[in-house]
C-alpha cells in the first residue's frame, strides 16, 4: 500500500508548507508517507513541483450537477441568479465547459505521473442539503456522472486509474452495498476503474454511531457485506466524522432561510453546514486497522482538515499510531 497526504493549491495549504514543494517532499520523508493526493486550485506552477511527489488528484467535485450538465438555464438561474455566475463556477455556459475543464486536469494527472484520480458520484442542491429528501435516487446520479465520466475520458492522455468515491447523501454513490458498486463499475465505460472508500462519509450515513467504537464496527460490517465487490475497493480516504448528533438534529429542524446575498453567500452557507458532517478527524482506536484484513487497496490517504502544520502533524500522526499494525512509524517511535 502507498500511503498518502491530502494537499491542495489553496493559498493556505500553501502557506503550511511554506509555498516550496521540497519542503513537501521532507514531511513525507519524516512522517512516512509515499506522496500527496492533490486537489488542484488555480494556476499553477506545477513543473515547480518533484516527480513523485503527487500520486493521486482529485478531480473537482461540482454538486450542483443536472441542470448544468442538462443545460436547464431557467433553474440555473433559480440558483445561480445571473449567467455571470454560473460561468465562473462552471468555467463556462455550456457542458463543453465542463468537459474542458475535467479534461485539463486529467492532463495534469498525466503531467504529474499520477496512478490514480477521484471523482464524487454524488449531487446536491441547496434546498436537499439539510432534509436529505433529495427528488432522485441513487441510480440516475450514477447514470448522470458515468455520462459525464464517459464524455471526459472518451478522449484524454491520462492512463491511470479511475477510482469512484462515495458520499453519505441518499440520492447519490453511498457505497453500502454490493449492488450500488456493481452499478457504478458497469456504467463507467473506462477499463481502469474501481472505489475510493471515503470512511467518514460511511459513518455519516449512519446516525446512530455514538463513538468511533461504533463505527468502526459498522464500517467493517458495511465492508464485509460487500463480498466479492470488496476487490474493487482500491484506495481508502482514511478519516473519520462522529456527526450523528449534528445530523441528528438538522435532520429534525426546519431547514434554515437561505443565506441572504449573492449565490456565494448560499454556498458558504452550504459549506459550513457541510463540513459539521464531513469533519476529516484522525482514528484514535487500533481497531481501525482491521479495515485492511477485509480490502487490499493499493492507496490510503489520510484526508484531513487542518489549518496549522502543527494540527497536521497531530493528526497524522495519532491515526498513523492507530494504524501501527499496517503503516510503520518511520522513527520507529510509538
């Protein structure tokens, strides 16, 4: 197993290590990790950064998917409120837009020697976000992204693999049972595809874990009921989210009034509801690693939010010794 640290071109991941991808490089070496899964922003430099360093991307993940990938401008602009707006979320008006921009970083992957790339097999709306009453069911987002995916990669340099996440929203890819991965994999035409794993959004699907005892072993008991669909699983988002109770209570709440403003002010609204659930903590408990005597990935990122190096390291390092048994300390410390 490759064993990986999510980054991305923020300013302010950046600035955590300190703008200078040598420096990167070093905290791999000193904590034990083979590279980055990068989740590319902006503009960059990237001939500026060291073969190997990458080993995944993260494609972009647009929620709000339909009525752009459908061209429904009148609910675009429901949305959105202008064109203006759409363009610049979108980076165009149209789908070519769309399937421009998944192209480009696709040519990066390729750039970057990357082995692999990830894409949510997920939609949301403003209006389903907090009452998960979302009016589609998970089949036609896995119709509508292997469209999009079939599109993409039906002309692209890129030769990696093609590896599907799951989301916790039902509607879209939750990857709990054997019949959801079956369906994926046969719709996505690409040869080299199989399942990125996120944890974090298994224990969100479930409101009942009151620890991460709890789910733990509701995850390895999601994973066994797989069967022999546990081969496609072939890298793991590492990470966990004890949001039950959020959940719980949002769920049981009328949904807030819609941030006043722009579109952005709705979508920073959405994100902070969002990021309550999806909390990218470490895994304290050993149990853990127990994960890994049921699937044989070929990639484990520890994807984290942080905001200091100082989190960073505390994080990676608590899960790093919860996972001793597969991902040795490189000091040899406990």
């Amino acid at each position: 197993m490759k064993f990986t640290l999510n980054i991305s071109t923020h300013p302010g991941d950046l600035a955590i290590i300190d703008h200078d991808w040598a420096s990167a490089r070093q905290l791999l070496r000193d904590e034990g990790f083979d590279g980055y899964e990068l989740y590319p922003v902006g503009n960059q430099p990237w001939e500026s950064i060291p073969d190997g360093t990458i080993v995944g991307l993260h494609l972009r993940f647009y929620p709000i998917l339909a009525p752009f990938w459908n061209g429904d401008r009148a609910r675009l602009i429901e949305i959105f409120d202008n064109d203006e707006t759409i363009a610049m979320f979108y980076g165009g008006l149209t789908r070519d837009a769309m399937i421009a921009d998944y192209r480009k970083q696709l040519a990066l992957a390729h750039q970057l020697g990357c082995s692999y790339v990830v894409f949510h097999l997920a939609q949301s709306e403003f209006e389903n976000i907090y009452d998960w009453q979302f009016p589609w069911e998970w089949r036609e987002t896995i119709d509508l992204c292997a469209e999009i995916l079939n599109e993409v990669f039906a002309d692209t340099s890129y030769t990696g693999e093609l590896l599907l996440e799951n989301l916790w929203w039902p509607g879209s890819f939750r990857a709990l049972n054997a019949q959801e991965i079956a369906y994926a994999l046969e719709r996505v035409s690409y040869p080299r595809s199989g399942i990125m794993l996120d944890t974090g959004h298994i224990f969100s699907t479930n409101q009942r874990i009151a620890s991460e005892a709890d789910g733990i072993a509701y995850l390895l008991e999601t994973v066994q009921t797989l069967g022999a669909m546990r081969k496609a699983i072939r890298g793991v988002h590492l990470t966990r989210s004890l949001s039950a109770d959020y959940v719980t209570q949002t769920l049981a709440a009328p949904s807030p009034a819609p941030a006043a403003g722009t579109f952005w002010d709705r979508y920073r609204q959405a994100i902070d509801h969002v990021r309550q659930i999806d909390q990218h903590d470490a895994f304290a408990d050993p149990s853990i690693a127990g994960l890994f005597d049921l699937i044989d990935a070929d990639y484990v990122t520890y994807e984290f939010t942080y905001s200091s190096l100082q989190e960073w390291l505390e994080k990676m390092r608590r899960q790093r010794r919860a996972m001793a048994r597969v991902h040795a300390d490189p000091k040899g410390t406990s």
